[in-house]
C-alpha cells in the first residue's frame, strides 16, 4: 500500500472517530467472505484496527489476525485497541501491500483490503503478494470504489466553488487509484485467482445535517477536505451555499452522498489446507 503522506496523528485520531462507513461496509464483506474461528486473517489497509477489532471476535484465540497499514500512527491506534489481550493472536505492521515479506507463503485463509484498494500504487504487485501468502482455496475480498461511479458530493459542491473561481485547486478523492469493475476482474484474474465476484452496490454516506456535511469538506488532512483553504472572506458565503443545496436533497434521516462501491471475492485455486 502506498504512503498515504496527508497523515498525522491528528488525522489518525480523526478517521478513527469518523470510519463508520467504511466501517460497515467492511462488516458486510467479512460476511460474505465466510472468515470463521480459527481462521488466519490478513487486514490489509487495517487503519486504526475497527475492522480488525470485529474480525478478531469472529476468529477466536485460535485463530490469527495480522494487520498491515503504510501509517506508523494509525497502527498506533490499532495496538491499543489490543492493549491488554491475552490471547496475542492479533499483531500490527508498518508496511504496504506490495511488499508483504513477513508474511509467509501459503499461510493465510482470508485477506481483505476494507476500503484500502483505492490507495494502493501498484495494484498488480499488491495482488501478485497476496495470493503468494494465502493458502490454496484461501480467499480474497475487498470493498473498493467504483472509478466509473459518478461523484454525488462533488456534483452539490463543485457548481457553488465554480462560481467562486475555485472548482480547480481541489481534487477530489485525491490521491486514490479507483479501478473499474472490469479492470479489478483482469487484475484479480492476472494475478491467479479465480471463482470471481464483483458486485456493485450503491453505499452512500449518510449526513445527518448540514453542519455534519460541512465539517466533512472543511477536514484538515482529508482527501475530501475541499473547503479547508478557502480564503476566509468568502468561506462563509460558500458554507451558506452548501447548505442550502443540502437542505434541498435532505430527507428525514438526512442525505447520503457515495460513490459506487465494489464488492469483491475471489479465490486462489487449489484444496484448502486446514491449520
């Protein structure tokens, strides 16, 4: 996985109040997956370990979770969620998907990169290293967003910063490496796995206000932070006019705004090895 240089422990702290989303939509694959107790897990893009707090539940002392994440302070994060367990069946490393060197060949049942994909540089070398490790039948999921879907968000916000002169010093998603339905198919297929599914759903992020929207485009650090350098004298015309165009597509639970994302399995072929 590639170094995602916007972090700080600030924003580590951060994603880690705010990562309900890809939260949830990591549950739903850890589902489909099937990971049961006693598996051997590999959390790739682990952030601050939520998803590995969940999965750990599913596998048990007798299972093993390892979790990988290119940010020294979002591992942080996720040691402490483990401070104190007895069983020690849960490590943490600094590292990136294309260079998984200390995990071994052939060793693990599941691997799954929970809304990580999308910022791995090298995807193919990524992929290549993960069918390496995991085991014959072994499995890999991941939650991925659709390069395709087009952008909610940035349809309400992008006219308002246009007319302000400013629709182009922004990037949206900045940084991220989306793929198509199609491509992740080749890509998975090119490293080896077969027994394919890709499944796009629509998952929008749901905003309860249009104060709780705002916080999110004025994020220090964040890859959807659009309105963090806004000039002052004309911050506060631009908010107003979000606002209002959030009010327009509020309902009763709020609004949602989401790419597309893709749910994805496959399977490295041969019989599982149980162990």
């Amino acid at each position: 996985m590639s170094e995602i240089d916007w972090d700080s422990p600030e924003s580590a702290e951060r994603y880690d109040q705010n990562c309900d989303h890809q939260f949830q939509k990591g549950q739903v694959l850890v589902e489909m997956m099937g990971i049961k107790k006693g598996d051997s897990v590999l959390d790739v893009g682990c952030g601050t370990g939520r998803q590995a707090l969940n999965v750990a539940g599913i596998i048990g002392p007798a299972g093993q979770l390892t979790g990988i994440d290119p940010s020294s302070y979002r591992i942080e994060l996720a040691r402490k969620k483990f401070d104190g367990d007895p069983s020690g069946n849960v490590h943490f490393l600094v590292g990136q998907a294309e260079a998984l060197r200390d995990i071994p060949d052939n060793s693990i049942n599941h691997a799954y990169f929970c809304s990580s994909f999308h910022w791995v540089d090298d995807k193919k070398t990524a992929l290549y290293e993960i069918y390496r490790v995991l085991r014959p039948g072994g499995m890999a999921g991941m939650t991925t967003l659709d390069r395709n879907s087009p952008n909610a968000m940035g349809a309400l916000v992008d006219p308002i910063l246009a007319k302000y002169g400013i629709a182009r010093r922004h990037e949206w998603h900045r940084g991220m490496k989306k793929v198509t339905s199609p491509e992740l198919r080749d890509l998975l297929s090119g490293a080896g796995f077969t027994s394919i599914s890709i499944e796009p759903r629509a998952v929008p992020r749901k905003y309860g206000s249009p104060e709780e929207f705002l916080r999110h485009l004025e994020e220090k650090d964040s890859p959807g932070g659009v309105l963090k350098d806004i000039p002052d004298e004309i911050r506060n015309k631009i908010r107003q006019e979000i606002a209002e165009e959030f009010r327009k597509v509020q309902g009763p639970d709020g609004a949602g705004f989401g790419n597309v994302t893709l749910f994805a399995i496959a399977t490295k072929p041969g019989e599982e090895t149980k162990g």
